[in-house]
C-alpha cells in the first residue's frame, strides 16, 4: 500500500499527483474531499482502495463515498501510527545519502535541500 502522510492539504495534493499509474492502494492522512480524489484519479486511475484514519472516515461526504462508488473504488478506515507526521519522507532522506555518497559536502547539502545543517547530519547519522 502506498503511503502519503503530509502536514497540510497542498502538500497532500502536490504528493498526489507524483503518484504511478499503477498504484492499486493508497493511504492519505487527511479526510478525502472531492479535489483529493479528483486528483487521485487523476494521477492514479487504477486505484482499487483508499484508506485513511478512522476519524476522517467519518468526516467524509456522502458524495465522494459515491464518486469513489461508482469508480470502483473500496474506501476504508486504516490505523496507522499515530503522532506527528515526518517532516522529511525517505526521498529527502535518500537524497541527502546520495549527495553525501558522492562526495557533497555536508553544508552544501543543507545549503541546497534548505534543510538545517544540524538536521543532515542527523539523518546521516541515524540512516546508514
């Protein structure tokens, strides 16, 4: 199942639509409204289930319940950890390794990701 747990609805949106074409499952941390799944469909039209956190099941409308009906589409509550969302997903984080591997300096690793110093030297510290 693909994951996507962002902190606001634009950051949601923009993960979206870098979705595959094959994606089959996907979970989303925020309650769907109609341009999450437009978008979904969007980028994902062979989506079978849609997932998200019990308490944003019931916030959602009788109308995409309906839209995603009549798509083929299965929605359903999932419980996944809970807390605050990661900041940085394992792309930044593989990023960061990868500069690091080819010889980047650390600082300009920051500089360029725009991500504090101290925070690359964490995530090369605790990611080898």
């Amino acid at each position: 199942m693909e994951m996507i747990q962002t902190r606001n609805k634009n950051e949601l949106l923009r993960e979206i639509g870098n979705l595959s074409a094959e994606t089959r499952e996907l979970y989303i941390n925020a309650r769907p409204s109609m341009d999450i799944v437009m978008t979904i469909f969007e980028s994902a039209p062979n989506l079978e289930l849609l997932a998200c956190p019990p308490s944003l099941l019931k916030q959602t409308s009788t109308r995409v319940f309906k839209t995603l009906d009549n798509k083929g589409v299965v929605i359903k509550h999932h419980e996944v950890g809970v807390g605050r969302p990661k900041k940085y997903n394992k792309k930044s984080i593989g990023k960061i390794m990868e500069m690091r591997n080819n010889g980047v300096p650390v600082k300009e690793i920051a500089k360029q990701m725009n991500i504090p110093l101290r925070t690359v030297y964490y995530h090369l510290k605790n990611n080898k």
